[in-house]
C-alpha cells in the first residue's frame, strides 16, 4: 500500500527533525546484551535510512546499566561518524563526560528528573541535588564548544506521584536550561500525558522563555496517546521529536513504561501531512526488522508491523 | 496511575460522542462464532460503561457474515435497549430494512464504499450500482422517521487502488447525504490516513454542504494513526467519533486492516484534555478485559494493556 499524501498540513512545520534514540533509549533496558557489533550496524542502517541525528550510547557506569557497558567500544567502531553534533550520547555525571571527551564526542545530553521519586530511583539524589550533579557537566561541555541537551523525566506522570504539576516540570527545566543547555527534551516517560497538557506544558514553558525552537518531545507510547501527543506539540512550534526505530524502549525504574513512539509511525504521520524527515521509509522497516530478528521478538510499531508480511504458517 | 487531566484544550468540543462499533465491527469478522449471550452482554456492559450510542449487530445474510447471523436473537434479547435512536444497526439492503423494522429498530445505517475494487469485492456491485441498492432504503427508513446513518469506507486508501483522492470519496459522500442520511461516517477502513489528509477531506466535505456538524470519523489503527487522526477531526468541529472498545476489529476483505481506534485510548485522550464523553474508564476496560477472555486473546488497545496487571508468571 503506497502511503497517501497529501500538500502540507495546517499548522505544521514544514520539516521535523527526528532524533532517533533507538539506539540508547530504545536499548537500554534490553536484558540480554546486545552485541556492540549489532549496536554499531544499528546505528549505520539508522544513518543509511536518512536518520540525521542519533543519539549513540550511554556513558552510565556499567554496573547501573550493563546493556550501555559497550560505549567506548560502539564509538570506536563507528569512527567519524560517530562524534559529530548529530551524534549525541547521555553523560549522567562528570565521569561520563570524561569518557565523552576522550573519544572527541561533539554533543552530549544530561537527563534529569521532573519528580522527587523518580530521581531517588534514577539518580539515587533529590530534584535539588540533581543540579550540583548536572552543573559542572553542562558547564564544562559548553565551555569546550560542545551541543548539549537536556532531558527531563515524568513530565506529565510518575508512576509513584501521579500527575505531575506543569510548574514543577518548569521549575526543573529552567534550572537546566539556565545552565546553558542548548536543547530540552520533554519526556512523558510512562506515557500518560494527553494533547491538552502538551500544549499547557509548552506554553508553561515559553512564557519562562524556553520557546518551542528549543524544546524536543518525547513521548512513550504506553497508552498509545504518544502520536496525537507528538502531533499537538509541532502544531505548537515543536520542530524536533524524539523516537525509536521499531518503538523499541522501556524503563526498568517506571514498571508503567513501554516502548517509545516508534520512528516509522511518525515517519508515517509526517510524510502523509507532507511534513519532510529526510527519512527512507523502507529502509528504516528493513532496519527495525532485522533489529526485531537481533533482539528475538516482532516489533511493537504499527507500521513495521502493517508493512511486513506475516510468515507463512 | 490516575490520568493527569487539564483543562479543556484548545480547540476541541467540550463533549463528544462516542459511537461504539465493537459489538458489530469489532466482532464481525471473529473466525469463531461468538455465542449471542456473549454479544448481549458486551452490549450491557458497554451500556452500564457509559457508552450512550452502540452499534448493536448487522442484518446482513448469515451466509455474508456467519457472525451475525444472531441478530435477530441478540436484539430480542436486548428487549427495548435495543431499538432506540442511540441503538443503529447496518442494514445492507432491503431485505435488512425489513429484518430491523419488524424488531421495531429506530435506527440504520448503510454501508457504501468511496472505490470500485471495494464496492464490487464488498457489495458485488460497481461504485453506481450501490446508490441504486441504498436509495429505496435510506427513503423508506427517513420516511418511517428512523434516524440513518451512512457509512464509507475505504476513504482514504484502498489496499487495491492505492490512495483514494479526496472528490472521489466526497462524490459517494454526496449522493448518500442526499438521500436524506442524517450523519456521515468516513472510514479509514485500512488505517492509511494522516492528519492533513483528514482535514482535506473535511474541509472538501464542508465545502458541499456536509459540514462536521453532521460528520463521524471512524479510524482503524493499522499505520498506528488512528487516535492522531481523530483529534484533527475533533480541532475541525466534528464530535461524533467511531471506536471499538479494545480495539476490536478488522476486515475480511481488506487484507491489511486491523483493529479499530480502540474506545479505551480514545477516552484516555478525551478525558484527559478535559473533553466530555460520559464513559466510566474502569468500567470500560473491565468490559474490555471480559470480551477479550471471551474470545481467548489479548486486547490491543494500548489503555486496557497499561491498565491491566500482566500475568503473574
């Protein structure tokens, strides 16, 4: 079935920079190691679908997240292609920085937490304290010239607080941000946020002068609200969107959350409204498919799904 | 998780109407006969949920569709919770008219196709020949003053001619409207659909007089786009929307259509951005739960999966 498009859509930007966070985000939980080899095709079948910005690795001490132990070894293997400012990876601390640094890493993100319980969990420190965490890393990344992003976790639920106030979540990416941060991603990490509070979030944001231009979504699919939520905020200036090729991805400290909105389901949404990617569409299925045959199990997007035969039973 | 609700968002109606399709297109095409005190009960259920517009059951030959060959049964059983204006059942011709007139049933619907390859595989008739079988029974159902509702579907892709374009589908539109259709549903039958695509086509409707006053949107999820899809079509004044609880749903004839917009997902949306629908969630997904024991396999829905805790193993 050929994919009906359309002239551009009310309301939306002309072209979307999707960051892809398959790789990282979409990995990370997997219980099984991943083979850093497997890792590394990842990323270069990512790139060769038209995938302009991945976010590779992450820098977190092995013994947190074994399935991350392998970041130097996937940076090395990718080589140039690897480093560059569209090739960011997570630093928790200033110990993932330094490994960040030693292998010539261009950009870098840090990733907090909007609630209390959350950064207990994720960070073993208060919301407060995350910031003396945070501070010299983005501080000293800037310095050096390097592109960093902000994540904040349970922008709109926690699993163990309930909703979570829009002037908490501002309050959090404000600190951040005032370090100097050049991006915020937005993370309903369980999934449970709906148009109305995207659009109250953003908002919220913009009149403390973190406008759409600098603001990322990311959005879980757990409650299959993550495209309309997607939807909502490019209608609101957003122009650059988290997902993960095949919707892999989970959290293993939030039990509510599954994958993130798969990349192809976007890739769908966008290209229909006549919204540019960049992305080749058959090349990113062929990628989750093969990735879904690495990981042992059929992947949880829609459009993978809708787009490739059943076996023959 | 309690659902983090906000204010009335931007630009959707404060109240919608849900118009549940799960007891007919939900179970339609369920290989295995589903007993007649299954379907009455799902109806019940769905009733003390708060669904207020059910689609009970099909008078189609049981020869056509084995699995509502009940109807009959499951409306007399329903007794007068069956027969009101909030209780439509499809009629696929004359004979249909006359199979609900004597249960008394005061409302119908009809079911056309916006492409040639649909019509002839679903109907055996040409795009034409479908008025001609439709026309004597949208009359003879507004004269006896029952409230009609005309479907069409595959409005957005055919799986065998590709995309559909916007004034084919709002020719058929026309003639069934000026028959003396009271509501429009347009059936995205293969999940194709995007959000601009959803606006053209209204916008294309509105523009001959079939304004979204009188418009539903019925969304399958096989691309993953159905709930995006549905709040376009909320921002652009519809408020009737098509769902199946749990996601139920699919075609025969249409190889790759897959469940309906799922009720629950459809709710969790609304209600979240303070949009009324008079549903009990719990009690909805509860019936969800049932209906999905009944027939042996998991709900898709998103919402019922999220909210239901996985087996122990």
């Amino acid at each position: 079935m050929r994919l009906p498009q359309v002239e551009a859509a009310t309301g939306l930007p002309p072209e979307v920079t999707i960051y892809e966070v398959g790789p990282r985000d979409g990995l990370q939980n997997e219980k099984a190691v991943v083979p850093a080899s497997v890792k590394v095709e990842f990323v270069r079948r990512l790139v060769a679908a038209g995938l302009s910005t991945i976010e590779t690795t992450s820098f977190v001490p092995a013994r947190w997240v074994p399935q991350m132990g392998d970041a130097e070894e996937v940076l090395e293997a990718l080589g140039a292609d690897g480093v560059g400012r569209a090739r960011p990876a997570l630093v928790p601390n200033l110990r993932g920085l330094e490994r960040a640094e030693a292998l010539g890493l261009q950009a870098v993100a840090v990733f907090g937490s909007a609630t209390e319980t959350f950064a207990q969990k994720n960070l073993n420190r208060s919301v407060g304290e995350q910031y003396a965490m945070f501070e010299p890393v983005v501080t000293r990344a800037k310095d050096a010239g390097r592109w960093v992003r902000a994540y904040v976790s349970m922008c709109f639920g926690d699993p163990w607080e309930g909703p979570v106030p829009v002037g908490q979540v501002v309050d959090v990416a404000e600190r951040l941000m005032g370090m100097g941060c050049d991006q915020l991603s937005i993370g309903d990490t369980i999934g449970v946020g709906t148009t109305g509070h995207v659009h109250r979030l953003l908002e919220a944001l913009d009149a403390r002068g973190i406008g759409p231009e600098r603001v990322a979504v990311h959005f879980h699919d757990t409650y299959g609200q993550a495209l309309a939520n997607t939807m909502a905020a490019l209608r609101d200036g957003v122009t650059v969107v988290d997902a993960a090729a095949g919707g892999l991805g989970g959290c293993p400290y939030a039990k509510s959350a599954t994958g993130n909105l798969a990349t192809e389901d976007l890739v769908w949404a966008l290209t229909g409204a006549g919204v540019r990617t960049g992305v080749d569409l058959d090349a990113l299925v062929a990628t989750s498919v093969w990735m879904a045959q690495q990981l042992g199990r059929p992947s949880p997007s829609n459009v993978v799904r809708a787009l490739t035969p059943p076996p023959t039973p």
